[in-house]
C-alpha cells in the first residue's frame, strides 16, 4: 500500500515537480509547510528541512494562552514549528 500524503515523501515530491513545471525550483529555505497536525504535516516538514507554520485550529486553551498550549504540544511528538498561528483565514 502506498499512501501519498503528507509526512510522506512523495506529497512533497509531486508539489516540487509542478512548481518545477511552471519554472520554479525554490530551494529549501524558501518552503514553507502549512498544516495543523504535529506527526503529519510538522513531522513531514521537519524530515524534509522547511520550515512549518503550525494552524493550532484544534486546540483547546484550557485556561493557558496559545504559545504555551502549542508548545506543550509539538514537545508531545518531539516535533517543532518555525511558527504558529491560532487560525488561518483566507
């Protein structure tokens, strides 16, 4: 069984080659991964070497404030976000 999603590399692979398509190849410090799942989309960002923005959209604030509640979090899964944000909102 192959899955193609994020933390795995073929997801990753598949958004190079289009921007390759369309005559971008950006290096790897000009990525940027967007997602709010710790194991997947952080993990996946992290085992490629971009930086991620973690969407904390699911968190509960139970009495703490964001920063604290997404950090505790990402150090649950050993894993780590350049930055954070509460929502994304096109």
């Amino acid at each position: 069984m192959v899955y193609p999603g994020k933390p795995h590399d073929p997801i990753y692979d598949l958004a190079l080659a289009r921007l390759s398509e369309i005559g971008l190849v950006p290096a790897a410090e000009r990525i940027l991964c967007i997602g709010d799942s710790p194991a997947t989309d952080m993990g996946g960002a992290r085992r490629r070497g971009y930086d991620g923005l973690y969407v904390g959209t699911g968190l509960s604030l139970h009495g703490g404030d964001f920063s604290t509640e997404v950090a505790d979090l990402l150090a649950e899964y050993g894993i780590e976000a350049k930055w954070a944000m509460p929502a994304l909102t096109w």
